[in-house]
C-alpha cells in the first residue's frame, strides 16, 4: 500500500491563510452589496427635496411630508413588532434545542381538559371570583394595543405648524424630509434583521428536527389474499380470480418439459478417445 502523504504545518500554515483571505474577500464583497441595496432602498425612498417658492406650494408638501411620515412610522412600528416576536422564538427554539440535547427526560404528562376559571380555581382556591372569558380578553388586548399604537403615531407624528411666514415652511419641509430619512434607515435596518431571524429559525427548525429523529409510524399486520389485495388496488378492474399454488404447479410443469435429459458421460469419454487416436494415426 501506498504511504499517503502528510502535509507539512508550513503548507497547513500557508493553506489556512489561503482560505481567510478568500473568507475576507467574500464578506467584503458581500457587505459591499448590502450597502448598494441600502442606498438604492434610501434614493429610491427619499428622493432631494425640492422646495417651491409659492406658500400654497409650500404647505401642500408639508401636507404630504406629513402623510408619507405617517405611513413609514406605521411600517416602522409593524416590522419592530414583528422583530420581537421573531426574536421571541428564537429564543424558545434555543432553550427548546438545549433541552433536547440534556439528559434530562421529562414525564409524560396526560392531557386534562379543563377550562379557565376551573384551573384558577383550582390554583387560587376560594380567591378567584372573577369569571374569566379569553375571547372578551383578546379583544381588549387587541384593543389595548391599537391604543398603544395610536399614541406612539400621534407622539412620533405631530401635524406640522402651517401657521407660519414662507421661511418657516421651508424649514418645516427640511425637518420633515429629514424625519423620512432616519425613519426608513431604521425601517430598512429593522427590515434586514427580521429576514436574518427567520433564517435562523428555519435552521433552528431543521436542527430540532434532526434532535428528535424521524419515528417510523407503527404498522399492523394484515393478513390478505392475492385477489383481496389485487381488488383493492385495482378495485373494479380486477376481475380474474388468482389461484397462486395452481400456478405454482404450472411453472413446474413447463420447467419440468424444457428440461434436457443428461447423456451417459462414459460415452462422450470413449468419443472423445477414438478422435484422439484419429489425430494421432494421421
């Protein structure tokens, strides 16, 4: 056998450095189209601002200012909400795979259909005398946060003062239009860390997968016949009965009558001897 050959640590050395230098340069060039995506998101978003000189102008594109920071807020706020409940289960999936990875077995437990108010009676006993009703819950959750929503908008988006001498509008437009700016970078960033979570969940879906295995469904037994078997997958097109032993029998037949009967091997030798002394005579 051939001995392999071993690398030297100096070519492992000069391999190693090899590989970071082409790891660096992929990162850079990644990071290098996200920053284009960014800024062409960003042009393409919050185009200059350009001012007109008539007052009339001037508080219409304050109107509008308004209006487009009342949608990119609302967009903000959205993606925010959706980031932390993202982030929420990147977490549960984390303990989840750090759970199935211990020892620890947990018992199993069996399943106890009881409602709201009998397990906060049965928890707080003679305490709990207030009913409990988990639709009429969420809707004042759901209520409670387009409250919450409404506040934050009306607090982020103030209507701007119209009230003021040309100069001011302008100034007003300026302030606005920087508004826009900083509020869709955050809406990008926060944008790009939702979709980077989601892939982190799908692998942390993947990995939990693999950690618990693939349980093969437990199949019975089921004894049938050939024709029982041949009408169920064919159902009304089977119409022939099949009797395998009397097939059976049949092939043997045939087998039986293709076979050739042996020849007596003393007279093939003596054949073959008088040819011999034919060769040896000539």
């Amino acid at each position: 056998m051939a001995c392999e050959k071993r690398l030297s640590a100096r070519r492992k050395h000069t391999l190693k450095g090899c590989m970071l230098l082409v790891a660096t340069n992929m990162l850079e060039a990644e990071a290098g189209v996200k920053v284009g995506d960014r800024e062409n998101f960003l042009s393409d978003k919050c185009p200059p601002l350009e001012l007109p000189y008539s007052k009339d102008e001037l508080e219409e594109l304050c109107k509008k200012l308004h209006d487009q920071i009342n949608i990119s807020e609302e967009e903000r706020y959205s993606i925010e909400f959706k980031l932390n409940l993202v982030m929420t289960e990147v977490r549960d999936l984390n303990i989840k795979i750090v759970d199935m990875r211990g020892k620890f077995k947990r018992p199993r437990l069996k399943k106890v259909r009881m409602s709201a108010d009998a397990m906060l009676k049965a928890l707080l006993g003679s305490k709990h005398t207030v009913n409990m009703d988990l639709r009429a819950n969420l809707k004042q959750v759901k209520k409670e946060n387009e409250a919450v929503k409404k506040a934050y908008m009306a607090e982020s988006c103030p209507s701007p003062n119209k009230s003021g001498d040309q100069a001011a509008l302008m100034e007003t437009c300026r302030k606005l239009a920087a508004l826009i700016d900083r509020v869709d970078e955050e809406r990008y960033d926060l944008h790009a860390k939702v979709g980077k979570a989601d892939k982190e969940i799908e692998d942390l879906k993947i990995k939990v997968v693999e950690l618990a295995g693939v349980k093969k469904p437990a199949l019975k037994r089921v004894r049938m016949s050939a024709d029982a078997m041949l009408k169920a997958l064919l159902g009304s097109k089977h119409t022939v009965n099949m009797d395998l032993r009397a097939n059976l029998k049949q092939v043997k037949k045939e087998v039986k009558e293709e076979s050739v009967e042996a020849g007596d091997w003393r007279k093939n030798i003596e054949d073959k001897a008088d040819r011999k002394k034919m060769f040896e005579t000539s």
